[in-house]
C-alpha cells in the first residue's frame, strides 16, 4: 500500500512540473504563433476567395458559347455562387479567428504560474516579436501591393484583418505588454507567505 502512494505521489509529481513547464513555453511562444497564424490565415483565405472567383469567370469565357441542350452559364452560376459564399465567409471567420487567439493569449497568460525571473526572456521574446511582426507586416504590405487588382479587392474586404496585420508590430506589444501585465498581477496574487515556494 505505502508502495502504490509513492508512486501515486511521484507521477503526481512530474505531471505538476511537466504541466508547469508546457505553460511556461506556451507562455513564451503564444506571440510567436499569433503572428504567423494570422499571417498564413489572411494570405490562404484570400486565395481561396480568388480562385473562386478566377475560376468562375474562366469557367464563363471558356464554355458560355459552347451549344449544349442545357444552360451552360446557369450551371456554372448554381454551382459557384454557392461555393464562392461559403469561401465569402472566410471574411469574418478570418477576423473572429484572430480575436480568439488574442483572448487565448491573455487567459494562457493567467494561467502561467512563473518565478519572477521569468520575466526577463519574456521581455526579450516581446522585443523579438515585435521587430519580427515589422518584417511581417511590411511583407505582407508588398505582397498585396504586387498583386493583381482583383486580389487587392480581396484582401481589401479583409476589414478587421488587414487593419490588425497592418498595425501587426502595435498589436504584438500591446500583446506582449498586456501579458506580462497579467502574469504579473496573478504572480502577484498567488505569491504567499512561503514566498515563490508555490512557482516552478
């Protein structure tokens, strides 16, 4: 019986400090993943959205004055208008998509428990966020300017999105800020009178 608690007690143990350890890195690379996820997310759904389209109208230039007993150009239109919807709705889910990984970042930040030396790669990691979101939205920024108008429009009705990715490097500190505001403030709350005894 004394046996079965040890080892009851010791993986009790390693999965206190395992789960503190994937925090801890989750804490750090939470910035890291915002701003690649967002990048990818805009530039993939937009694409979608233009191949859509491009194919639609291709579809028409190619087989509008094909003579076949059914309406070729009506067949082309029941089955993209449906399709280019469903990828219009990317608009918003892209942006909803966004909003949710910002909320995850603050509450991943709560629940981080930390020492407060902790504290300063995370300030390196905010700086190294920050500079790389700048090459990342300046990219971003000469890719859509080089593309076609069409994909410019596209990218263009990405309201929320395109303004979030414009002003990435604001966005990232605000983040960034924000979330060491909020482990310190739940460091602060669960320090007690043992001291740092409780953060692994």
């Amino acid at each position: 019986m004394l046996n079965k608690k040890n080892k009851k007690g010791e993986k009790s143990v390693y999965t206190s400090v395992y789960t503190k350890n994937m925090n801890k890195k989750a804490g750090l690379t939470d910035l890291f993943l915002f701003i690649i996820i967002t990048v990818i997310l805009i530039f993939i759904s937009g694409i979608f959205i233009y191949i859509g389209l491009l194919t639609h109208d291709a579809l028409h230039e190619n087989m509008d004055d094909i003579n076949l007993s059914s309406n070729v150009s009506e067949a082309i239109d029941n089955s993209f208008d449906e399709l280019n919807t469903a990828y219009s709705t990317l608009y918003w889910v892209a942006i909803l998509i966004i909003i949710a990984m910002i909320l995850s970042i603050f509450i991943g930040n709560y629940l981080v428990t930390t020492r407060p030396i902790y504290f300063i790669p995370y300030i390196f990691i905010v700086i190294i966020a920050i500079v790389g979101s700048v090459g990342m939205s300046l990219a971003y920024s000469e890719v859509v300017e080089n593309s076609p108008i069409e994909l410019q429009d596209i990218f263009g009705n990405f309201i929320g999105s395109t303004i979030i990715i414009q002003y990435l490097p604001l966005w990232v500190a605000i983040l960034g800020i924000g979330g060491g505001i909020v482990m310190f403030v739940r460091m602060g709350s669960g320090m007690t009178e043992q001291g740092y005894a409780q953060y692994g």
